[in-house]
C-alpha cells in the first residue's frame, strides 16, 4: 500500500512528503495507546468496550484540573492517569471478583462515563488553562518525529515487554487460552484478570493525557470514535503475525495498516465516509479470517 500510494501522480508527491508523513504518525498515537489498554484484557480472554470513554473522561478530568482546579500540570496528568487505574480497578471488580458478564459491565460503564462526559462539559470544549508545554507534546517534533509518537512507542515497548517477557504477560494469554488450566498450575486467576483491566485503565488514562495533547482541548466525545479503530486495530493484529494472538507488535502494524490506507485514499480525493467504512470492513475481515483459519486448525 505504501509503495502503491507512493507511485500515483494523483498521491504520489503529497503521500511521500515529510509533513505527510509525521502526520500520520502523530495522528495515530493516541489510537495506538487505546489499541494497547485493549490489549490486556482482550489477552485475559475479554473484550473491554470501555478504553474509548475511559480515555475521553481522563482527558476531561486533566482538563478540568488544569483550566478549573489550577493544578500544576504534573499533578493534573497523575491524578488523570489514576482516575483511569480507579475505572479499570472497578471493572475488575465487577469482572473478575463479582463475575459480571464483561460485555454488560464494559458497555454499562462507556455509557455512564459518556453520559457524565456531557453532564460534565455541556457538549461544549474545555479550552482554556492548557497550558503549551502539554500541546507542545501533542505537536512539536524531536529530532523530526513527532513527540507524541515517540512517547507511544515507548508505551508500546513497555507493553510489548510486559506482555512478551514477563509472568503476568505470559498468565494473561494462558488464562485467556484455558482459564481452568491456568488455575489448576497455580495462576491466581481472579487476580491476573483484575490486574488486566487496571492495566488497561492506566494506560487508556495516559491516552486521555495524550488526547488532550493533541487536540489542545477537551471535548464531549463519549469515546466510541476512538473504542472501534482500536478494536479493528487490535482483531487485525490476530491475523498478522501471530494467528489468533493479539500483540502489541501487530497491534502497531495494523495501526499502520489502516492508517496508511486511509491518508493515501483521502489523497486520492476519496470522500471523508470512507474512514470509518474501511475501520468497519477490516474489523468483519479480521474476524472471519481468524474463525476461519480456526475452524481449519480444528478440523486438522
């Protein structure tokens, strides 16, 4: 795609430009740092529909910290992030305590955190008191990449460490493969899947932060916008490297995938519906590739 993009006079010069380029890196980090909050729990063998609006609340909360409170901004971005950690350590809880079926907890919770996102903001941005040492991160470059994409790959790097090369990774994809069997080698079940879902809150609270980079403002938005590329990014990445295994390595290449795919057809003069068309039919094909290669290792 990279190559095809690059080589037609319609998109070729605009596609292979450097401003073009940082763009989409830029662009797709806060995307990426959700697809990973998604990770953890989808390796413990659950879908958390909730990162999108646990990402958009802790971007308001930093927000309303800064512009309202007055908090010096370290102290905002902390109790951000904590706010996500106090999300994902209640759908533990009710997820992996209480056994609340994930799907009804998770969207339970994305409704309530997107009700009082508007109950909170009015449907109206929060804009002031941002101070530009925070939107600086969202914008300016180092060395030529973008600071927020440099930020994501070391969130990416941590992720891919903890899930790849440690006890806790390698308990979340066994709990995710046979629960039963986890259990019966001595894996604290309960406790891996609550830690999971505090995991992936942590992290979607730094996605907040870097929202509210990136934007410069705090929105309305409930979150749903950024919960189905992350979930199309993440379903991508079980038919990329590893099949039927999400990872933070496919993660980012199916980030990429999209994201690329989505600048070059816009620079071809597509209309703006094709974004969310594409996100949809790489989400359907992800799924049916991976039944289908799972039914084929079944029947041999």
């Amino acid at each position: 795609m990279i190559i095809t993009f690059a080589v037609l006079p319609e998109s070729g010069a605009a596609f292979r430009s450097p401003e073009n380029l940082r763009a989409m890196l830029a662009n797709q980090a806060v995307g990426l740092t959700v697809a990973i909050a998604l990770l953890f729990p989808m390796a413990a063998g659950y879908f958390d529909f909730s990162v999108g609006a646990v990402t958009a609340t802790c971007s308001v909360v930093a927000a309303a910290l800064l512009s309202e409170a007055g908090l010096p901004l370290p102290l905002a971005v902390l109790v951000a992030i904590m706010a996500g950690s106090a999300a994902g350590l209640i759908l533990g809880v009710l997820i992996a305590v209480l056994d609340m079926n994930a799907f009804i907890a998770t969207l339970g919770t994305a409704t309530l955190l997107g009700g009082l996102i508007f109950a909170y903001t009015g449907g109206l941005q929060i804009t002031s008191g941002i101070p530009p040492s925070l939107t600086d991160l969202g914008s300016l470059p180092v060395l030529g990449v973008p600071r927020i994409a440099v930020l994501a790959a070391l969130i990416a790097a941590a992720s891919w460490f903890v899930m790849g090369h440690t006890p806790f990774g390698r308990q979340l994809f066994a709990i995710g493969s046979n629960a039963r069997a986890a259990a019966l080698v001595g894996v604290r079940v309960t406790r891996v899947r609550l830690l999971s879902f505090v995991v992936s809150g942590t992290v979607a609270g730094i996605a907040g932060v870097l929202l509210l980079a990136r934007q410069g403002a705090a929105t309305s938005d409930n979150g749903m916008t950024m919960l189905f590329p992350a979930l199309t990014a993440v379903l991508l990445s079980t038919i990329t490297l590893e099949l039927g295994r999400p990872s933070v390595a496919g993660t980012v290449v199916a980030i990429f995938v999209v994201a690329v795919s989505v600048s070059g057809l816009t620079l071809l003069g597509a209309p703006a519906w094709v974004g969310p068309v594409f996100d949809g039919a790489a989400l359907l094909a992800a799924v049916a590739f991976t039944r289908l290669a799972a039914g084929r290792s079944s029947r041999s």
